[in-house]
C-alpha cells in the first residue's frame, strides 16, 4: 500500500464522490476506483457502500478513515520538513572555523549548504578553539569546526575523524635532536600560535605530560605559516602528522619521533537547536562530506 492510495481513500471519503476526488488529485477517475479497489484487496475490507451516483463509507471505512489521516499527516509533517532543509529556509548561517579550510572541507561542505539551503547567506569566520566554543554559546557562531574534546552542556558535537599532530624541526636541529631528550627539546626555540588555540593547547599537553614547558621564542597566528617558519630554521613546531610526513619526505625538515599527541575534529552546534532545519541540514551535509553516521 502507498501514499497515493491512501491519499485517494482519504479523498473520496471526504468528498463522497469518485470524480470530484479524482479532480482534487488531479488524477482520472479510473485511476481513483482502482486505488479504492486494490486497498480494499489487499486489507479485505470494503471501505464503501456503492450505490449509482452515490459512494458512502462503511464502518469499517469510518475506523480506517481515522488511521488514514494520521498517516497523510505524518507523511505532510515529513514533506514541510524536507522542504525546509532543501531552501525554504531563509536567513544566515555563520559557521566557525579553527584550522586549515581545505583539511576541514569547508569547500565542499560550504557548497553542500548551498545546494540544501539556497536562501541562506553563508559566513565562515577564522578563530580560536577557545573563541569558537564562546561564539557558538553565545550565538555570535550557529556551529564551528573544533579541534580538541567538547565539555559544555549547551555545546553538541559530531565527531568527524581522529587527529594526530607530530613535533617538527629544521634540517639543521637534525644532528641534536638525535641525541637529545625531552628536557633537551623543551629547551630548543619553538613556533606556536596564540593561547587559546588547539595547537597551542596540545603542544602544552605534549610537554606538561613530561612535567616540563616548551621555550616558545616565535608566536605566529596563522597555522598554515607555521612550517614556512619551521623551514627557515627559526626553530621546532607541532603540525598535523599528515603535513609533516610529506614535507620530511622531501627534505624540507625532520620529524622528531618521540613526540605525538592526538584529538579530534568535531563540528560543534547548539544544543537547543538540534532540532532546527538549519542545524539538520548541517550535520547532514557534514556526514557526507566526511563519510561518517
């Protein structure tokens, strides 16, 4: 049994007529009696009393007739929810962002919310981790993408995929860093970004775990000009391990194997608005960007 049957057996029951319900559908009469048939064959319950020129219901059509609407209007409440999601929703949408655009996706997933929500005019802001969880709770961000673990009750998160970030240094700390230990490391020159950053915050773990505190000679706001910094021998940093893996591999600069620290890429929201058309068609257009459920 399908909608459209269903839909034909509500309408004849409200307008006692065959044809102005084939009408109302925009379908043919035929059409109509065949789907009042093959529901009746199917459930093996005549739903009409036929007499020329007139069709009434049965009881057994009455109590049927109940259970018909609610489905119609489950399916209705279904549609107005799809339509919302694919672009009757009007408005902005200010999405958060903390690391690299191109390792987060923003491209695709910016280019996902246009196709679900064509009203809407989209932003995208650069900020710190600790920024974004604040700019989201206080609705100055609808959602973000966050490095690190979510502990806020207002805050929900969607888990994106695992990170893990490595200690890289110049060609030339090479030789030092051969016989050099943790102390040894902490004492070299670091790059890092500004407090409040998820780099920032992992590098500090990475040395507080070893009960000591990086010397942070340069701090540098821009994540992606890190390694240019690390090339030009100014001193050691902690990048994205994919990063560092490829620029080791050509010679532009080592990896020390002894320092990871891992995390997770979420995309946080608002929790009171989980619900939204807004916030579904993120999260939906986000689980495809990313492969995951």
């Amino acid at each position: 049994m399908d909608i459209l049957r269903i839909r034909s057996f509500v309408m004849v029951a409200r307008l006692g007529h065959l044809t102005r319900a084939a009408d109302a559908l925009h379908v043919t009469q035929p059409a109509v009696t065949a789907h009042i048939k093959s529901i009746e064959q199917e459930l093996g319950i005549a739903l009409f009393d036929r007499t020329p020129g007139k069709i009434k219901l049965t009881k057994a059509g009455e109590i049927l007739l109940v259970e018909a609407e609610k489905v119609l209007s489950v399916f209705g409440g279904m549609l107005n929810r799809a339509k919302e999601i694919k672009g009757e929703v009007t408005g902005s949408l200010t999405v958060a962002v903390t690391d690299d655009s191109d390792f987060l996706r923003v491209g695709p997933f910016l280019s996902g919310l246009r196709n679900a929500f064509p009203l809407i005019q989209l932003r995208t802001r650069n900020c710190l981790s600790d920024e974004l969880m604040e700019g989201v709770a206080t609705k100055q961000y609808d959602g973000g993408y966050l490095i690190g673990e979510v502990a806020h009750a207002e805050i929900g998160s969607l888990k994106l995929r695992r990170i893990r970030y490595v200690a890289v240094a110049p060609i030339g700390f090479a030789a030092a860093l051969g016989r050099a230990g943790w102390r040894d490391v902490a004492a070299m020159p670091w790059i890092a970004p500004p407090v409040g950053s998820h780099v920032r915050r992992l590098q500090n773990q990475l040395f507080a775990n070893q009960g000591l505190t990086p010397n942070v000679g340069i701090e540098c706001d821009q994540l992606s000009a890190i390694g240019d910094l690390v090339r030009a021998g100014l001193g050691m940093a902690l990048i994205r391990e994919e990063s560092a893996n490829l620029l080791a591999a050509s010679g532009e600069f080592v990896i020390w194997p002894h320092a990871m620290v891992e995390s997770n890429i979420m995309f946080v929201y608002r929790v009171l608005e989980e619900s939204s058309a807004a916030t579904i068609g993120m999260l939906s257009v986000l689980k495809d960007c990313w492969d995951v459920t």
